[in-house]
C-alpha cells in the first residue's frame, strides 16, 4: 500500500470489519428508525445495564439510527456506532466547551439565517436530521420537533436573501435540508433560483449515507436548477459509502450535480491512517471530492471524540505523497465564537533559511527550491 497516485488501497482497510473489534452477535435489523433508548437496546445495539444512564442522555440530546446506518453497526462502539449511540459521557462538559460553538445564534439576522461571510449565508430551513451525531455542533439545537421554519418564517429567510445582493452563495443546512419533502425543497430552490445575484446554491446532507432511499429521484430532482447547485456529503467512514449510499448520491451526479465531501476528524472513527486512508479512497472511487475534514467543534459534551490538531496534522502528513490529490481535503477549523474558517495544514513550506525558500517533502526531507533561491 505504498506509491503514488496509481497505490489502490484495500478496500477494507479501515472499515468496521478491520478494526480489532470482537466479531459481533448476530442481531436483528430494524425496520423503522430507532430513536429511544428502549429500541436501541432491543435491537442490541446497547446493553440492558445501560438502560437508566443512557436514559437520561437521550432525553437531554436527539437520537436516531434508521436502518441503514443500524445496519453497518457491528459493536456499538466501533466506527459507525460511537457515531450515533448516546453514550454517558455526553453529559460531562468540558470547560472549555460552548453550547454554539461557532456562533450560528449571533451572526442570525432573522430566524433560519446565518450570515458569517460576506458573500455567502446559511440557510437552515428545519432542524431535523436523518440521524444525531453523538458529536454535533448544533446538538443543542437540532432534533425531531426542532425548528422547521414554518411559511412564513421561511418568506422571511428567503426575503432577507432577496434583499442581500452581496450574498451570491445560498447554504442549506440544518439540521438536513434533504429531509425536507421534495415539493418544500423544490420551492426553496426555484425561490432561491429566480433571485438574479445567487449564482451558487449549496446543499449540505448526511441522507445519502443515513437513509439512501429517500434521496430518491423526486429528491434529486427538486435540486434541479440553473444556478451552480453543488452537494455536500458529510460522511467520516468508508463503511458508510455503501452500494445504496452511492446509488444515491450517483442519482445526484446524473443531473450534473457535482458531489463533494466533509467529514470530522473524530477518535474512534477516523483517527487512524488506515481509517482516513478509506474514507478518502472511498469518495473518490463514488466521484465524491474530499472538500473539508474538520476539527471537531467543542460542543458540549463531545470530548471523547477531540483529536489534538497536531495529532491531526501529522495523520493527513503521513498520508501526504500516498493518495491522490484528487482525495486530499483542507483540514480547518471553525475558530469557536463564530470568527471563520481557517486551514490547519499541514505544510510544507520551510521558513527558517534566510532568503531561501525550501519546502519539506511527504517524508520530512527538506529541499531547497533553487528558482526562488535565485530570485530572493
Ligand atoms: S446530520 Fe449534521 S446537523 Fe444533524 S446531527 Fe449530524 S452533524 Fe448535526
């Protein structure tokens, strides 16, 4: 598993099946979303003595597992489980943790907007996710009964886009904007499509991974639009990139809408190289360009997911030279208190020499580039 670009990895590397987790018991599937703990634990997924402990975290954060991301779940600690099983840490914070980490609340202007950049704005037309993630960073505010905007909240959401002309980009997020109805979320689009100063609409979703089938034709063609419509599959291991998850989102790529992906650098998941290694190869084999990986916001309560950053930049720099830069994303961090986005690195580029420049290569090996050398 070495090389350049041309390296293949073994398609199991990193997945559930690879970790030096037990073999797993054989359980039922479900049928239907799981949503409390009660179901979590008939489904085996979480043992009976947990029960009251588990309890009281469900009732203080969303939960659901639908089926299809039930079904990857081989222990509930492995990969895909630590993912979406409450857990009792959940209910320990950490000083340093802050119910909106990024400041979504004070960049809001009116209700279901979110206006950090000058060029671009979140919109978040509902609050519902096809899953919880055990480490959101709007686990405060998302779950089942939680903000749908209802007509005319959303009037007012779209009126402040028709009414900010700097605003050329539109993100939808939420919550999943996929969990909208195919009708809702065409109207949305055709409004956000008519105002001649968007040129981008962005569409950020978790459904193609957690419930494919509902990324159904109807779906995918309520995103049709003119204007550049882009999608971004949140996804942090291979084994969710499943033949159904990619059916899905290939019902996207048909109309021409180019696919790209997020994850979060997150303990237990995709912490290890051979796990990033996947998830990365795994995109890019289903035509899904690796966009963000980022550093875990500190939400309340997710600690034991935090990777250290320089833990984070030594993983992507071992992997560095190894797999294709169409599967490199930008590490970033969204710096808490709603001040942006910047890249964490790794770099490359090596300062200390005087007027040379020399940059260090995937193995460490620092090399001076003789042009800029000559120029400074
Ligand atoms: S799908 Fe997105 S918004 Fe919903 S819980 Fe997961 S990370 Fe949060």
């Amino acid at each position: 598993m070495t090389g350049g670009d041309g390296a293949v990895a073994s398609p199991d590397a990193g997945s559930a099946a690879a970790t030096d987790a037990p073999a797993a018991r054989p359980r039922p599937l479900p049928s239907r979303t799981l949503r409390d703990v009660g179901s979590l634990v008939s489904s085996g997924l979480i043992d009976p003595t947990r029960r009251d402990a588990l309890t009281a975290v469900a009732e203080r954060y969303a939960t659901a597992v639908p089926p299809a991301f039930a079904a990857l779940i081989r222990e509930g600690d492995d990969p895909i489980g630590r993912q979406v099983l409450p857990h009792e840490d959940e209910l320990v914070v950490a000083p340093h943790e802050l119910s909106d980490p990024i400041g979504d609340d004070r960049l809001s202007p009116v209700p279901g907007v979110v206006h950090r950049y000058p060029d671009r704005a979140l919109l978040k037309p509902l609050l519902v996710c096809p899953l919880y993630c055990r480490f959101c960073f709007r686990r405060e505010h998302v779950g089942p009964d939680g903000g749908v905007l209802d007509e005319a909240a959303l009037e007012r959401a779209l009126d402040w886009f028709r009414t900010h002309r700097e605003v050329g980009e539109a993100i939808l997020t939420g919550g999943d904007p996929l969990m909208l109805s195919p009708r809702r979320l065409r109207h949305i689009v055709t409004a956000l499509g008519e105002m001649p100063h968007i040129h981008t609409i962005r569409v950020h979703t978790r459904v193609p991974v957690a419930d494919p089938s509902r990324l159904d034709d109807a779906m995918a063609d309520a995103l049709e639009t003119e204007k550049a419509m882009w999608v971004v599959l949140h996804a942090n291991h291979a084994d969710e990139l499943t033949p159904d998850a990619v059916a899905a989102v290939r019902r996207l790529q048909r109309r021409a809408i180019p696919v790209l992906g997020q994850s979060v650098l997150l303990r237990g998941v995709n912490d290890r190289e051979d796990a990033m290694e996947a998830l990365l190869r795994a995109m890019v084999r289903a035509r899904i360009r690796p966009y963000y990986l980022h550093q875990l916001d500190p939400a309340p309560g997710t600690a034991r997911f935090h990777v250290p950053v320089a833990e984070g930049r030594a993983l992507l720099r071992r992997l560095r030279g190894r797999v294709t830069g169409l599967a490199w994303p930008t590490y970033v961090v969204d710096i808490p208190g709603g001040h942006g986005k910047v890249p964490l690195g790794p770099d490359y580029l090596d300062t200390g020499n005087g007027t040379a420049v020399s940059v260090r290569d995937p193995a460490g090996r620092s090399h001076v580039l003789a042009a800029e050398e000559a120029e400074g």
